[in-house]
C-alpha cells in the first residue's frame, strides 16, 4: 500500500546541519497482530501517514514520498522484515531520499541497524515530535521541558552528539546531514543536566503554585483550553482576549502555555490558558516533562474541550485527548467541568452543519462555533458565565453605610445581583464562591472584634 505524497520545495541548509528541506519518506507500520494493531475511533492506516505527513511539514521536510508497510512480524532488529528493508532501500536510492521518518516508536538498535541498511538518517516519531518541540518552545519553562524530554530520549541511544544543548536555536539535533559523525554521549554528563533541569522545573512548578494561590486570593477562576493539535485552540484563544498568540493551520504551532484575563457577559473576570496541542501517541516522555504546564488543566475551574469538527476523524482525536487527560489524573472531571468546543463548523456542509446543531441542541455539555468567523462564541461565553455562576451561592448583606471597604469587596469579588439602599443600612444580593462567603464573613467578623478592642480601650482611658 503506498501513497505518494507531493513534493513541498527545495532543500535550504539551515542552522546546525539540520536539513530542512531534506527529501523525506515517510513510513506508517502497520501492524497485523499485537498493541500497536488497533485504531482508535476508527481511524485508518492512511490517516495515520497523512499526519505523519503532517508533523514533517511542521519543520519544513521535503516529503518526496510516503507509505503504509504491512508488518505481520515484528523483527527485533530492523521491526521489519528483509523484503521491506530491501525494498525500501532501492527506493531510498532511485528517489534520493536523505531522510526516513518512521511513524512508530523504534528501539535503538532498531534505529541504528535500518541506518546501516538505508544508508540514510532515520528517525521516530517521538524523535520527530521533539525536534518540532524543540524548534517551536519559545519560553525559557518550554525550552527546559522540551530539552529534558529530549536528554531522556536521548540517554537510552547514547549514538548522537549532544552539542545542541548549547545552541542558541530550537532543535534538537535527530536531523542531520549525510555523514554526520555519531558521538556516543557521556552518561554522566546527561544524568548531571538532566537533575539539573529537573530541579528548574521544580522552581517553575512552585512558581506557578504560587500565581495560582494569588488567583485564588484575588480571586479569577480558570478555564484551560485543551484539544487535539491543529484543532483551532489558539484561534478560539485569539477571538476571546483579542491576543495575537501564533494561530496556523499546522501541527503543534502553539507550545509554550499563554494566559490571558477575559471578561464574561455577568461583567466577571476569568483567565483562560491556552495548552499545548495533545496528538494520538504522543511520546511519554513529554506527556511528563509537560506536566508542569499540564498542571493549570488539572487546575482549571472549567475546561473547554476544542474539537475539529470538520476533520474526518473528529471521534478518534477526542479520544485520544481524553486518554491525554486520565493520563493526567482527570477523571470524572472530564465530563464534569468539561464542554465540547464543537469548532470549524464553517467548514461543514449545510446539511452537515443542521445535524450538528440538532445533536448540540439535545446536549447542554456541546457548543458547536467557528473560532475564525465568531458564530457561536457568544453563546459559549454564556454557557462557560452560567457553569461558573452555578458553583458560587446567593448571600444578602446588610451593611452600614461606614462600611464601604465591604461593599467594594462584594462588587470586586461577586456578581451584585441587586442593591436596596435604606437610611441607616445597605442590603446588597450578591453571588460568590463559597469560599469567598466564608472569607468575607470571617473579615467582617475580625472587623467587628477589633472595633469592639478599640471601643474597650478608648473606656479604659
């Protein structure tokens, strides 16, 4: 089963002896028996490549070509068997091909012996995704996640140079030019950067506990928006706070975590978090070195599921995120502080579209929008208003008008809902979270015994 895929521009050398424009072949196992043999949400073989297809054109690889290799047994040294390695090898020659990217994971010897054989560089697919990582992290949190990823990657094979942990550019260094010597790395030197990468991190993650404890003080409820990559997050993002955060139509464009105040219609703030795009086998030393980021989902107060409705394998794609998210330690969470961004829904066909709306209609958890042209988000903004406010309760205050560092606190951490002023008294409805009914109480009732101590001792004098 083969697929030839369109050539996508010349070779340019980039930085480092990373080839860019590398002529490509891309290679989907798949697998007739065993784990690696099933599909998630009914999705095919071909998919599969063209998303492979997809995650090299991320980085600007020349894909000259592509294709699905049946594997009925899996060999430990090549994973293929000699038929395939051969084949593959003669067309490698007559296509000119300097790069193979293989769409599975491969033991190292694996790597190193289909190496020999093609003559040719050869990476996986965790090696892929964290040179798209490594060139796209643009925060020095995502640079170190992404280089730990990397060296963890890395420390099992001990066959590439590691001069790139001292680049000033993105990258890690799975692609290089033909002939590019193999350094066997130093496992101590690893091992040192490594923990001292880990304990960064560590900084970083009691970094962000503490903005999360000052949010909570202030307080602003967060919605994290999660989904697939290339599902229209950063778009959705973009229309909400007016931000211009990188929103394209390519794999992994958004890394590095952004967060942003938004205003709801009831006039009360929140901050949204724009995550990293999830992907089916998404390499587990990242879903690791991310949980730092990962953090503000687990965090979040709602969460905002954004799905690429027009995409053929929209099902497969939501389920693959929300095995990302039990990953995490979501469970019930997931479809209880969760809504369906039913997104891209200007790409579908009228009638498509109607029965779209008609099953959201029937679903209070689904909010079919478009990102790009604002249909739909309106409503969303209201549902995710209305979520929140049914987590807070509904207190009236009466407060003397001397109070009136009281009532500012209402107005700036509630929702006022109504207001009657008296001569003697103000009695304010206000909507809070219940925690903030207990911290308001308790300073009103500190206020009151400290005004009594200032009383008892202005007697005593």
């Amino acid at each position: 089963m083969t697929a030839t895929i369109e050539q996508t521009g010349g070779a340019h050398l980039d930085l480092d002896g990373i080839r860019h424009g590398d002529r490509t072949l891309v290679i989907h196992p798949v697998f007739k028996t065993g784990p690696r043999a099933q599909y998630s949400g009914g999705r095919t073989p071909e998919s599969r490549l063209e998303e492979a297809c997809g995650l090299a054109r991320a980085i600007d690889l020349n894909v000259a070509a592509a294709e699905c290799v049946r594997i009925n047994d899996p060999k430990p040294n090549t994973l293929m068997g000699s038929g395939n390695v051969e084949r593959i090898a003669e067309r490698i020659t007559a296509d000119e091909i300097d790069l193979i990217v293989f769409d599975a994971a491969l033991t190292p010897v694996q790597q190193r012996n289909l190496e020999t054989e093609w003559k040719a560089k050869v990476i996986d697919r965790t090696g892929l995704i964290l040179e798209i990582f490594g060139e796209r992290a643009r925060t020095r949190e995502g640079q170190m996640q992404v280089e730990l990823a990397a060296l963890s990657y890395q420390r099992s094979r001990l066959v590439r140079s590691w001069t790139h942990l001292e680049r000033q550019r993105g990258g890690f260094g799975f692609i290089g030019g033909p002939g590019e010597s193999q350094i066997e790395m130093d496992r101590r030197l690893i091992d040192e950067r490594i923990v001292r990468i880990k304990k960064d991190l560590e900084d970083v993650k009691r970094t962000r506990a503490l903005h999360r404890q000052a949010r909570k003080r202030v307080p602003y409820p967060v919605v994290a928006l999660v989904g697939y990559t290339n599902a229209g997050k950063s778009t959705l993002f973009n229309r909400l706070t007016n931000a211009s955060v990188m929103a394209a139509d390519l794999l992994f464009a958004t890394l590095d975590p952004t967060m942003r105040r938004v205003h709801l219609p009831s006039g009360r703030e929140i901050i949204l978090s724009d995550t990293v795009g999830f992907i089916s086998d998404l390499p587990t030393e990242l879903v690791a070195a991310f949980r730092a980021t990962l953090e503000e989902v687990l965090e979040a107060d709602v969460i905002l599921h954004v799905r690429d409705v027009a995409h053929p394998e929209t099902d497969g794609q939501k389920a693959d995120v929300e095995a990302v998210l039990a990953g995490l330690g979501l469970g019930s969470e997931i479809t209880e502080a969760m809504f369906e961004i039913l997104n891209k829904t200007d790409l579908l066909d009228e009638p498509a579209r109607e029965a779209l709306l008609a099953q959201a209609s029937r679903d209070a958890r689904q909010m079919p929008i478009s990102a790009l042209t604002g249909a739909g988000v309106d409503a969303l903004l209201a549902a995710v208003d209305a979520r929140l406010a049914a987590q807070r309760t509904v207190e009236t205050y009466r407060l003397g008008h001397d109070e009136g560092a009281a009532q500012a606190w209402l107005y700036s951490h509630g929702e006022v809902l109504g207001r009657v002023d008296e001569e003697d008294f103000t009695d304010i409805t206000v909507r809070l979270a219940p925690e903030d009914v207990q911290r308001f109480e308790r300073q009103r009732s500190d206020k009151a015994g400290a005004d009594r101590a200032n009383s008892l001792n202005k007697e005593d004098r």
